[in-house]
C-alpha cells in the first residue's frame, strides 16, 4: 500500500491513479492519512455493501418492531395516494 503526503499527490495525480489500480493509495496531511485514491470499481463495491448493510439494518429494525415488509408497504402506497 502506498502512502503520499498532498504536496507528492498534487505533482504526480496521473501516476498514483496508475498506482491505485493495483492497490490503494493513502494519502497523508502532515504524516496522519487523510484520504484514499482506490479503484472506481472498489468504490460501487463499497456503496453496494453499505446499501446492503443499511437494509439489513432496516430490516432487522422493522422485525424488532413487529412490522412486515407488506404492511410498510401497503402504508406507504396509502399515504402516496393520499397526497394531492
């Protein structure tokens, strides 16, 4: 894994994205990491996950609170309709 402080990223943004198709590349503000340059591909990977962590969580919060996805469902569509 590389690490590149901002002043390094600046000059040399065109190589690092080469770099961080093999791996991702930290980049750091005064010796702490700040940010990471990863693969496009890597980043829908992680929004799909946290999509997926949000409904489980959604989910498992609707069964704790006795509620059925068709009854969610079935309230929802009733208050759409119900709007002007």
């Amino acid at each position: 894994m590389l690490k590149v402080s901002i002043a390094e990223a600046k000059s040399g943004l065109s190589n690092l994205l080469k770099h961080a198709r093999s791996g991702p590349v930290i980049v750091t503000r005064r010796g702490q990491p700040d940010a990471v340059i990863l693969p496009y591909e890597e980043y829908e990977r992680l929004q799909r996950l946290r999509a997926y962590a949000g409904m489980v969580r959604l989910a498992r919060e609707l069964h704790e609170a006795g509620v059925t996805a068709t009854e969610l469902y079935e309230e929802s569509r009733r208050e759409l309709e119900e709007r002007p």
